[in-house]
C-alpha cells in the first residue's frame, strides 16, 4: 500500500538514510535516474534548477541526457548548491553540459521537455523574483513539463499554492506526500508516478485508498444471510424548508447499495408525504414535527431508532432548537456508530463537543473545510496549510472518526489516516455530501467502525463519481447520477 507522509517526515526519512544507510550523493542519483527513466523521449530539453537537493536531481538527470546523445541545457535561477548538488554539476561542467543563467528574457520555446527543479518538497509560502518569473516561463512553453518530486511552488503538505507549475507528469521521489493529493494537486499534475530511492520512512503516515486497500475486507456475500444479516440503517433528516424528497431518496438508495439490509428514512411528518412517491427500496418513518421540523420526544425517537446498527443524521435538517435536543439525547443515550453531517455539524458546532469524549455512540463526522472550522474552531485558512495533521490532532481529541472532504478526501481517528483521491469535479453540485453520508451509513450497517470502513466509502462515492463524469459529463452530473454508478464500482472491487 502506498504511504503518504508530511514534509517534515520526508525530510526526517532522508536525513536518517543519508546517515545510516546510503550517502547522500547515491541517493541524489538514484533520484535522477528515476525521473530521467519516467519519460521515454526527452528531446530537446530544458531543465530549470533552483538551488536545493531539488536541482541536483536536474543535474543528474542532464548528465544523463548527455550521455545518451540527448540534448540538454540547464537553466540556474541560482548559483547557490547543496553539496551533493555542486557533486553532480561539476560533473555536468566537465562534461559540456550547457548551462545558462535564468534571466526575465529565458525563452524556453521551442524546446520538446522542460524538467521543473526549482523548488523541492521543503517549500514553503509564496514563489517570488526570478523563481516566480520562471514558473511563468515554464507553464508558457507549450512544452511537455515534468516536474521533479512535487511542482515547484506548490506546498508538499497541503497542495495550495498562489503561483506553481502545472505539470504533464509529476516525479515523487522516496514517498508522496500530501501535497501530492490535497488542495490543487490534481488541477495543476495531470500524472504522477512515485519511484522509491531506499528511503525509509521514520515517522507517521497516511495510506492511499486504493481498490488494493479494501480488498481484504470485501468479501463476496454468502447464500444463507438475510437482510437482518447486513444490517437496519437510519437516515435522519429533511424539514419543511428543504424537504429533499429526490435528495433524500437518492441518499437512502445510495446506502442499500453499499450493501446494509434495510434502509430506514427518518423525516418530519408533514414532508413524509411528499418523500413517499420517491422512496421504493426503503421505509419511512414519520416523527411529529412543528413548523416542519422533528420535535423532540424521547419515546419517539428510542422507537425510530430500535434495532438500528448505524445511524446518520442531519441532512436537510434546518436550524431548529429540537435538533439541539435530539442530537444530544442521541450522543448521551444510544450506542451506536452515529455520522453527523450537514447541518448536523451546523448543530454539533453550537453544542458542548465534550458529548462527543463522553458518549457511547462511535461517531463519524463529515465536514467540509468551513463546516469544520465551526466545530473546531481552527480557521479555514489554517486547516488548508495543514489538514492532515488538523484533522488528526481533532479526531485525537475527540476520539471521533473525521472525515475531512476536499479535492481528495482525509479520513483518520489521530492514529490511522487515509487519503482517498478519488472523485470528480461533477461531484461539486447539491446532494453529493447526502450520497457520501448514504454510503458511509450503509457501510457501517454490517461493517466494523473504523478508518478503514470510513475510507472504504470516500472511495465508493469518489469513484461513482468519476464514472458519472465520464457519463455525463462534470457539468450535466448531480448526485443522484453518482448514487447510480455505485453498483459498477462494487462489481470492480468484487471482481
């Protein structure tokens, strides 16, 4: 399985193999010889080198080129080496190689490749000066751009950036990181490939959710099971200002086809007759409501949640005092994996977040980025610098799965995490939180409640939806086209 790891484990990781185990200079050369064996035709090439480990792998790879008969030119915004660095362009100088300096008039047209070494995984802040000028230079050249390690200008923790290159092919060396997936990544590197160098890694971790990390877990159905042997799911949610009969519908369909036995839909009840024509595979279950909204009564809702294995509420739920009072009747009383979504959160965010260390419930909490700062309290730009380690030091605290969405999705408990990088940009329209949420509710019908489980959906619903795109396109998607592709996804993991 594919590790992912920070920054500062990386730099940790390289640090500890250069002094124990390899010399720095082997490693660089291994590092260059893997990006130079990434792409099969170079032809006239441009490599463009900054000053760090980041433009020693340039020059081994220019020395490389050289050495095939290839036809190869450094570009140096700096003339300030590392000492493995200046190792392999003194080599490169001996051999004639040709060198330019990098000036605001660099023209790289006319060149086939350009190989992108101006900043490495160390980066921090904002390109500027003639780094900046050179970032331009590269993305204008109408060349095929390779970028070593992770495109200059990008952070390797958060894959944010306000100026970076934006890549053909991307070349992780020793391990990816999570700017490789996070924030813009996938905008700005259309491929990337990993090629290990013997690094090991020292330190924490996240997994790649890949269909390779389920597979153990998904087993083929036996023949003497029941629907009681997959599990009874609720779905609470709906008021009379969003009374998402589609949406709703779409969501309970989406958690009977992540496997559970029964679906349950829980609503207010002056809106349960406008989801009743929507609803075929499921049940509903009204709850009195006032003003379109579920009152609390602890009769009522011990009985809609009896013999249920899991739980998920808040979906169109509105803003209402009684949410308040169900919300933490449900985390004060029930045992129970519990996902808290959507206006959930909204609810949770106004609450005592103690509840959640002293309840019996295993909960799950999906939030976006800003959904997120209301419940923890950490500002957004904050969680878009580091969301990983934002998320885990949550999730730590508060003995809750989280399950943090983006442009790639990190799922962790503090201890194991996740990156699912799968989905599309067709998932960005009304109802694909309310699929997610079907899906994960569904899941943890039958299946254990762990980071893995909670993985396991973000790549269900992530790769739906890319097979939604390639059906109807990004622009034309909505949820409910994700909820349908859901099935195929299961037939390739099962095959």
């Amino acid at each position: 399985m594919e590790k992912i790891v920070s920054s500062r484990v990386m730099r940790e990781s390289d640090a500890y193999t250069c002094a124990n185990v390899t010399s720095s200079e082997e490693l660089m050369y291994r590092a260059g010889e893997g990006i130079y064996k990434s792409r099969k035709a170079w032809g006239k090439t441009a490599i463009v080198c900054g000053s760090g480990n980041n433009a020693g792998d340039g020059f081994v790879v220019a020395k490389l080129l050289h050495e095939d008969g290839g036809d190869a030119t450094v570009f140096l915004i700096s003339e300030k080496f590392s000492e493995s660095g200046k190792y392999y362009f003194d080599l490169c100088a001996e051999m004639g190689v040709k060198t330019e300096k990098c000036t605001e008039e660099t023209d790289l047209s006319g060149f086939d490749t350009v190989l992108d070494c101006i900043f490495g995984t160390g980066f921090h802040g904002e390109a500027r000066g003639l780094a900046a000028v050179m970032i331009d230079k590269i993305n204008e050249s109408g060349a095929y751009i390779v970028s070593a390690d992770i495109n200059s200008g990008l952070s390797a923790d958060s894959g944010t950036g306000t100026k970076c290159v934006r890549s053909d092919l991307t070349v992780s060396v020793g391990s990816y990181q999570y700017g490789h997936f996070l924030g813009m990544a996938k905008d700005v590197m259309r491929e990337k490939n990993n090629i290990d160098i013997g690094i090991e890694i020292r330190g924490e971790y996240a997994l790649l959710a890949e269909k390779e990390t389920f597979l153990p877990y998904v087993k083929p159905r036996a023949n003497h099971s029941n629907k009681g042997t997959y599990g009874y799911v609720g779905i609470m949610g709906g008021c009379r200002e969003y009374s998402g009969a589609v949406k709703l519908a779409g969501l309970g369909a989406s958690a009977l086809r992540s496997g559970c036995g029964v679906a349950k839909i829980i609503v207010p009840e002056s809106i349960a007759a406008a989801v009743a024509p929507y609803v075929l595979e499921e049940t509903i279950l009204p709850l009195a409501d006032e003003s379109g909204h579920i009152l609390f009564n602890k009769a009522a809702i011990d009985g809609a949640l009896a013999g249920l294995a899991a739980l998920s509420v808040g979906m169109g739920w509105g803003k209402s005092p009684e949410n308040t009072k169900i919300l933490e009747y449900i985390l004060a009383e029930k045992s129970l994996p519990l996902i808290i979504d959507a206006d959930g959160l909204n609810t949770l965010a106004r609450m005592d977040k103690s509840l959640l260390t002293n309840t019996a419930c295993r909960v799950v909490l999906t939030p976006h980025p800003k959904e997120f700062e209301r419940i923890s309290g950490v500002p957004t730009a904050e969680i878009s610098e580091n969301p990983v380690e934002t998320a885990q030091a949550f999730a730590r605290e508060y003995g809750v799965i989280l399950l943090l969405k983006g442009a790639s999705t990190v799922v962790t408990d503090g201890k194991s995490t996740f990156i699912c990088d799968r989905g599309s940009a067709g998932m960005a329209t009304a109802g694909s939180g309310d699929v997610l949420s079907g899906v994960l509710t569904g899941l943890l019908g039958y299946m254990e409640y762990s980071p893995r489980t909670v993985a396991l959906g973000a790549y269900l619903a992530g790769a739906a939806g890319e097979l939604a795109a390639e059906e109807y396109t990004p622009i034309a998607m909505t949820a409910g086209d994700t909820a349908r592709m859901l099935p195929r996804i299961w037939k390739g993991l099962l095959s």
